[in-house]
C-alpha cells in the first residue's frame, strides 16, 4: 500500500514539474512582444542624382574648397562614403572632389566634398557646385527598404533580429545597428561597410530597444 | 508407455571426477524404482541424467525406445520431485503447481480443474493462496508432490524428497507416494540414501556405490541374498555382523544379520561364547551387543531378554542364513 | 538497561540531527523570500548582528527560519532554464536505468548459472573495472566518443553508465546465494531457457534489482564528472551541474531549486528503502 502512494507521488511529481514546465515556457513566450521580419532586397542599386551644394567655403588649412550639401530625411539621400570621389560641375567645368565628411544632424544629413579649383575663392563661392552622384552597384547587395530605416536618431538605424540558443529552442533579441556611411534612392538603402546578416525587424506593437528578447511566432 | 533404458552411462566431470560409471538399467512401464546408496554415490547424478538437466558423457537412454540423449528436458515429458522441493519462492502455491501447466500453455479452465484435483487428492486445498514460506515441511513437500502430478508425466523422478522432514511425516507421506503410484500408474524413479524408503516402496531396487551398480533385484532379493559385503551392510538395521571365516578351504567374511542369530545361556554345541557388552531395550524387542573373540555381535531378540551387562551367553549363528562373501573383493560366494 | 537505551537515542538522534542540518537548513531557506536570503548571506556584518569577533573573524547571527514565509523563491527558481536543465538529467537518468536494468541481470544470469569457457577471467576484468575510479576511465571513453562522433550528446554520458559492471556484480552476488534447483524444476516442467530466466531467476533477483535501481538513480542524478567533461553546450548541461552554476550567479533561487532538486531522489529511496538494505546484504552476504 505504501508503495503504491509513493509511486503515484513520484509519478505525479514528474508530471507536475512537466505541467509548470509546459505552462511557464508558453507564458514566458507569450508576454514577450511580436514583431514581424522581413528580408534584405537583393538586387542592383544604382543612382544619378544631382544635388547642388548649399554653400561652398575655402579650408585655410588645406588649401581646399569644401562644399556643404545637404539633405532631408525624407528626401532622397544618399550619402557616400568618406574618401569617395565625387564629380562636381562648377561653373560647366568639372572637378573631382572627395567625400570629406558625413555629418548626421536631426533634421537633415550633411555631407562635405573637398575640391581643388583654379577658381578663386570669390569665384567659388557664388559659383553653383553641382556634385554628381552617380553610383550603380557591380554586384546584388542587400538593400534595406526605407521604411524600415527609423530616422528618429543620428545616425539612423535599423533593428535586426538576432538569434541565440535558449533553453526551449531559440531566443531572438532585438540588435540595434546604426547606419552611418549608407547609399539611398529613395526607396531602398544600401549600407557601406556593413553586411545585414540577420532578417529586418519590420514592424512591431510595442517599443524596441536594443537586446530586448522578442518572439516571431504568434 | 514409459520404458526407460540406460545403456552404459558414465558421467565424468572435468576434473575427472567419476560420478556414474557404466551404468545400465532397464526400468519396465509402470515400475517403482529405487536407486538407494550413501551420500556421493551418484544416484542424484543418474536421476538428473534421466531428467535431461545433466548430459551424460557416454552412454544412451531411451524413453520407449526413443533416443534421449540430446533432447531437452523440458520435452521429455518428465515430472521431478526435488529434496529441497524447489518450490518458486515468488509465486503462491496454485501458481507453483500450475507452473508447467502455463509453459505447456493449457487453457485457463484446465489449469483450474486440474490444480484443484492433485491439490485435494494431496490434502492441500486450503493452501492454494499461500506463499512457500508460509508452509511447513510437509505442506512443501505435498506441493512439490502436485507440481510434479498435476502434468500427466510419463516418469515421475523423486530426488529424496523425504529427507528433510521429521520421522514420523516421513513414514505417512511414504506410504503416501505409494498410494499415488498405485492410482497414478505410472513409472517412478526414486532416489534415497534410506534402505527402509527403498524396501518398502520399490518393485526394483538399484543399489549404487560411488557410482557404479552394486546389484539390482526386488528387496527380498537384497535383503535374502546380498552381492556384496556393501550391500548387506546397507540393508539392515541394525548392520548385519561380520566376521572371518573359513568355508570350503577359502578364507571367507561370514555375514549374519541380528535377527538370525540364537543366544543360550547354556554352552550348546558350536556355540561361541561371549560377553554381554550393552543391552539395548526397545520395547518390541531388544538389541543385545556381545562382545567375542570373533569380534562384536549385535543380536536380537523378541520382547524383554533375561540378561543383563557383563553375563556370560552364548551366541549361535543359523547355519542356513550365513552369507559368505569373499574376502578381498567381498562379492558373495553362493 | 533503560538508562543506556535512552542515551545511546539522545546521541544517535543528535547526530542525525547534525547530519540534517544541512537539508533541513537548505529547506527552511526556500521558504524566504529572495531579498532575505540575499540580505542574509552577503557580507551584511553590522554591529547587530555581529555575535563575537576575534580579529579578523566574525561570528555572526543567522537564523534558521525564514523570518516571513513565501513561496517567492520556488516561483522564479522555476524559470525555462531550470526546468530545461531538469528535464536534461530525467533525460540522462532514464536510458541509463533502463540500459542497467535490462542489461546487468542478463549479464549476471549468464555468469552465473551458465557454464562458458573465459568466464571467470572476464568476471575479473569486469572486477577491474569496476574498481577504477571514474576519472581514469573518462579519458578512454573522450577519445572512444570523439572516435564515434558522439562528443557533445548525451549518449556518450549514457552508454558508458549503462553498460557498468557494478549492477552486473551485485546481481551476480545475490544469485550465488539462490538455489538453483528452482531453476532445474523449472526446466523440467517445460520452460525453454528464456523462460526460465524471466520466470524463475528475474523474480528471484528482484530485491538486488531494486537496490540497483536506487543506486544507480542517485548515481546518475548526481552526475558531474562526465557532464563536465562531456557536454560543452550549455544548455545540455544535467540539473546537477546547472545547480552549481546557480549559486554564484542568483543566490536567492539556490535553496528552492536544491530542494525541488532534492525531491526525486528522496522519493525513490522512500520507494526502496528495504529492498536496499536486503539488496547489500544478500550481496555482501552478511545477515541482519
């Protein structure tokens, strides 16, 4: 008789802790926010833009112009990377410049080519710069569509999704990755120096922030 | 029909140890057979050999005229009654009997008329629900004696299965076995090391000694006329008294049992004189130990005896029933 | 004669007592809340609960019940990792009982009542092996499961555990002390030789194979040595190495999971406490 119970104890404990298991793992993964996932673009970017430079001013220190374009968010943007050259039209003629610097303010991006121009410094500065922006890419990239870019912050970011071993199957956390050297047409963006590795984190009900645990199955 | 024929079986054991030697026997159907002999004379060794459960170094037997020798025990169709009963200690009493019945796998119904039928010919339907250690001796030994009954067995083989029980149960479940081999009708072998179990039950007796037949007859045969010095010891309580002789121009052991030995008080002609050394009252009858200077004499006698310790009597033997055995083989001389 | 009973209890009751304290220590703790257990085993010397001090060494105050009762603690030890780890030591424990269960009486039945040629020489090297302590077996059985590919799964914890000659001696031991003639009865009453093992000689074990079942429980439960070296995935790990790393990292969960942790084993020595003590007994073959 007393084996009996004891038997039906330790069976029922097994069960038990099976039970708890059950329902805690389910629970955990309930309370955690849904997102939805969506790919890369795979395909060729390519860009003929014109901008003009919104002002132009002599650097004393290197003995070069350096025009300031800028862009809005929401505009197209793209921005190349530092140390890229530039085509610039001044004045009909055209120059080389060179992609000096990046600048990401809140509302708009700013970005600096520095050129040499016989032209004197009087000249340049009522003179129009026309940088040519032209880019196509000689392979597929993966391009992040630009409505999954949030602009929010400087620089702009995406949210990837990140997968780790868990206990119970995977876990999947929120990684924040900013953008900083980036090429956009608009409608898709192409990041320079950086490989999107993991899906896009596309839309979700709740806030993200970075290494929040999140759950893709409904 | 259940003939068994031994022919030549020796069984020897690897560290040439001889247990049977050349044994051969034809037991007839339906015949009650005896194999008697000390302890070590191989008679459990020949009676497992007959089960199947030891394989015989060289030799044949035969069931009916059907070769045995390689074949299994479990499909010779025999039933073993064993000295320690061997009953299993994890199953109740109407499981223990009902064991091979549920290997040879009889239906449910079969099992339950069947198990009820020995165990109320043997006395112990009220047992059925009981475990081996729960049950006394005897109750063991009338289980055992069902297990093996229950299966309608061509031989039945009892390894000692009175040995381990007091005197008196083992004089009524004596005459219990012989009652079932009457009913059952069937060929019995039976093993012992107790003479009395041998004559009172056997139609055939086997006397063996360390491994080798010493005679075989009925047990007035045995007793009458013994083969050999060792069997006219082994039968008789007490010993038959022995002692030398000369008879027809050889030296010879004269044996006489106590039984056939007249006392005097007066000298009579060829008597021998001697010493009352002990006197054992029985009774019934009455044990005398003389002392001569032939040696010891056991002699007895009916009822009470006049003597008393220390008297001189004299002993004669009856001429008709000295056995006289040679000497250095003590093969009886006729 | 009284007297001498009364003390001799005192005594064996008091270092019962001692011998529990930890348990019941550890019990008494999974009832607090886990802001107490932290409060209370962190360095939180203070003046008032400082009891002696001799230099650098203080004594401090420490109470054995929870001064509020909660389940607080067995609600957060139960999270997914725990239960993860949980299920990984049934899951190790289980094959390796079976394995033992199914494969020692075979093994004894065949060493004992079975006449082969070798077999007291293999016996020996069973003995042998046996008697090897743990540690100097691993490296054999590393290389043997990096050979069959088995280095970071369960199986190589499982297979070397299943197959260990300890269940084989003990049950070995235990039938030395049977009567065959059951089994001789048995083959005479028509059973083939299987069936008189699983009949006749299985039951006739059953106390020695309950014992083993304990033992060989609590062995696996317990398993640290071949999980460390073994198992390099976390999350793989069994309870009982996983219960280690707990106590550094979140020391208000500890007591509740050792306790959870605890419950198996007491249960199934509660299920076997007599077989156990037969078992020994009739292996080593003193009487009580």
């Amino acid at each position: 008789m007393k084996r009996r119970v004891l038997i039906s104890v330790l069976v029922s404990f097994f069960l038990l802790i099976g039970l708890i298991t059950l329902v805690v793992v389910r629970k955990e993964q309930d309370k955690l926010p849904l997102v939805e996932l969506d790919l890369p673009r795979t395909d060729f970017l390519s860009i003929n833009y014109e901008k003009e430079a919104m002002e132009t001013y002599l650097d004393e220190m290197t003995d070069t112009f350096v025009s300031l374009f800028q862009f809005d968010k929401d505009e197209y943007s793209y921005l190349f990377p530092v140390g890229e050259k530039v085509s610039l039209e001044i004045q009909e003629r055209s120059e080389t410049g060179l992609v000096q610097e990046i600048r990401h303010e809140a509302a708009y991006d700013e970005v600096l080519v520095s050129f040499k121009s016989s032209l004197s410094d009087e000249g340049i500065k009522n003179a129009k710069v026309l940088a040519k922006f032209d880019f196509t890419s000689n392979s597929l990239d993966r391009l992040i569509p630009l409505e999954y870019v949030h602009f929010d912050d400087v620089p702009p970011y995406v949210f990837l999704l990140r997968r780790e071993k868990g206990p119970w199957g995977y876990e999947y956390y929120v990684e924040h990755v900013s953008l900083t050297d980036y090429i956009s047409d608009g409608q898709y963006l192409y990041p320079q120096n950086l490989e999107i590795k993991h899906p896009i984190i596309s839309s979700c009900d709740e806030p993200l922030w970075d290494g929040l645990k999140v759950r893709i199955y409904p | 029909m259940a003939s068994i024929r031994l022919e030549n079986i020796s069984k020897v054991y690897d560290d040439e140890v001889h247990a049977v030697t050349d044994f051969s026997l034809h037991i007839s159907d339906r015949e009650f057979v005896v194999i008697v002999g000390p302890s070590g004379c191989g008679k459990s060794t020949m009676l497992r050999i007959i089960a199947g459960l030891e394989e015989a170094s060289k030799g044949d037997i035969f069931f009916s005229d059907k070769k045995m020798n390689s074949i299994p025990s479990r499909q010779r169709n025999v039933s073993m009654v064993f000295q320690s009963y061997a009953l299993f200690p994890h199953l109740n009493v109407f499981e223990n009997i009902a064991f091979g019945l549920r290997a040879r796998k009889e239906s449910k119904k079969t099992i339950q008329t069947k198990v009820k039928e020995v165990s109320s010919l043997l006395g112990i339907e009220h047992l059925l629900r009981r475990r081996p250690k729960q049950l006394s001796g005897g109750e063991k030994q009338r289980v055992a004696m069902a297990r093996a009954l229950v299966r309608d067995a061509d031989v039945y083989l009892l390894d000692e299965p009175l040995s381990n029980l007091d005197s008196q149960l083992r004089a009524s479940l004596r005459s219990e076995i012989a009652m079932l081999h009457h009913t059952a009708q069937k060929t019995f072998v039976y093993v012992t090391h107790d003479y009395t179990e041998a004559m009172t039950l056997a139609d055939r007796i086997v006397v063996m000694k360390d491994g080798v037949i010493n005679q075989v007859g009925t047990p007035q045969e045995i007793f009458d006329c013994p083969a050999n010095t060792f069997v006219a010891k082994f039968f008789g309580s007490p010993q038959m008294n022995f002692y030398e002789c000369r008879h027809n121009d050889a030296d010879v052991w004269a044996g006489i049992r106590a039984e056939d030995i007249l006392i005097e008080e007066r000298s009579v002609d060829d008597a021998i004189e001697s010493e009352v050394l002990m006197i054992e009252r029985l009774g019934h009858e009455s044990l005398v130990h003389v002392c001569t200077e032939k040696g010891q004499f056991i002699i007895r006698e009916k009822g009470k005896v006049p003597y008393e310790v220390g008297d001189r009597v004299y002993i004669k033997p009856i001429s008709q029933a000295i056995h006289y055995f040679d000497r250095e083989s003590g093969i009886r001389i006729s | 004669m009284k007297k001498k009973h009364l003390i001799h209890t005192i005594i064996l009751t008091l270092l019962a007592l001692i011998t529990l304290l930890p348990m019941l220590f550890m019990i008494s703790n999974s009832f607090m809340s886990a802001k107490e257990a932290v409060n209370r085993y962190t360095d939180l010397v203070t003046p008032y609960n400082v009891w002696a001090s001799e230099g650098n060494i203080h004594y401090y105050e420490v109470d054995v019940l929870p001064s509020y009762l909660s389940f607080e603690t067995y609600v957060k030890a139960m999270n997914p990792t725990y239960l993860r780890m949980f299920w990984n030591s049934v899951l190790i424990t289980v094959p390796i009982l079976l394995g033992q269960l199914i494969i020692s009486p075979l093994a004894a039945y065949g060493f004992e009542f079975i006449t082969w040629k070798y077999k007291e020489l293999l016996f020996f090297l069973y003995i042998i092996v046996m008697l090897l302590p743990i540690q100097l077996l691993l490296v054999p059985h590393y290389i043997a499961a990096n050979l069959l590919h088995l280095n970071d799964t369960w199986w190589a914890i499982i297979i070397p555990a299943a197959f260990s000659p300890f269940g084989t001696f003990l049950l070995r031991q235990h039938l030395k002390g049977l009567d065959t003639t059951i089994l001789d009865a048995a083959r005479v009453e028509g059973e083939n030789e299987w069936n008189v093992f699983r009949k006749v000689a299985l039951p006739a074990m059953y106390p020695s194979l309950v014992a083993l079942f304990a033992l060989t429980f609590v062995e696996c439960w317990n398993i640290v040595d071949q999980s460390i070296v073994f198992i390099k995935d976390v999350f793989n790990e069994p309870l009982s190495v996983y219960l280690a790393r707990m106590v550094t990292a979140e020391p208000g969960k500890i007591f509740a999971a050792a306790t959870i942790y605890m419950i198996p084993a007491i249960l199934i020595f509660m299920l076997t406490n007599e077989y156990l003590i037969k078992g020994i007994n009739l292996a080593t073959g003193v009487q009580s």
